[in-house]
C-alpha cells in the first residue's frame, strides 16, 4: 500500500470516527480539517516517507514527513484538540517526524491490518 494510501485510510477511519455521536464529543478535528490534511500531505508526500509501527508500545512513527504539512495539523491539533480514540499525537525533528501513540486496541487493529506497517 502507497504511503498517500495509508494517510487516507488513516483519515478516513478518522473521520469515520466522527460521524459517530458521543454524549460528549470533544471539540476535535472536523471532517473538513482532516480533508485539508490529507490533501497537503497527497500533495507534498515524499517517496522515502514510511510508517513503522511497534504494537507492544502501540506507537506509529511517521517519519520524513512534509514539513509544511506537519506544521498544519500540529497547529490544527493545538487549536482543537487530537481524534477520541487514536491516541496521543507529537511533533519532533522539526516537524518531520510524526509520532502517534496509545490507540485503542479495537484502533490499533485497524491500523495494523490496513496500513500495512514495518516492523520498528
């Protein structure tokens, strides 16, 4: 699977996610930040960027990542918050390193089967 095709999914599932009613839905990302994510990151994707994934810490590392993309979503994120459900989100290496961690297991599943991770 693409690393352009693993970021929808992940987006997808995300927004999926929303759809969802919850008595108390945080104010997290909307339909329409995910969509300007995703684009930013379809558009500026370089070809060395890979997720590794390690289940035992429950942590996806996105490395080489779009600069210019990574700084959106985490000013997106600090304006309104991360996705219920998919862990905590970090920023390092001058934002060309991407860090999610602490997904639910039913979460975890999902991204373990679709993204088609390597192995830390």
């Amino acid at each position: 699977m693409k690393p352009t095709a693993i970021l929808a999914y992940l987006l997808t599932l995300a927004a999926a996610a929303l759809a969802v009613p919850s008595e108390a839905a945080p104010a997290d990302l909307s339909r329409d930040d995910l969509k300007m994510i995703h684009q930013c990151f379809r558009n500026h994707l370089p070809g060395n960027f890979s997720p590794w994934c390690d289940k035992a810490t429950n942590t996806v590392t996105l490395s080489n990542s779009p600069v210019q993309c990574c700084t959106m979503t985490r000013d997106l994120v600090a304006q309104k918050g991360w996705l219920k459900g998919f862990g905590e989100i970090s920023f390092h290496d001058d934002c060309t390193k991407v860090i999610i961690k602490g997904f639910k297991d039913k979460k975890w599943n999902i991204i373990e089967k679709f993204v088609g991770c390597k192995a830390m």
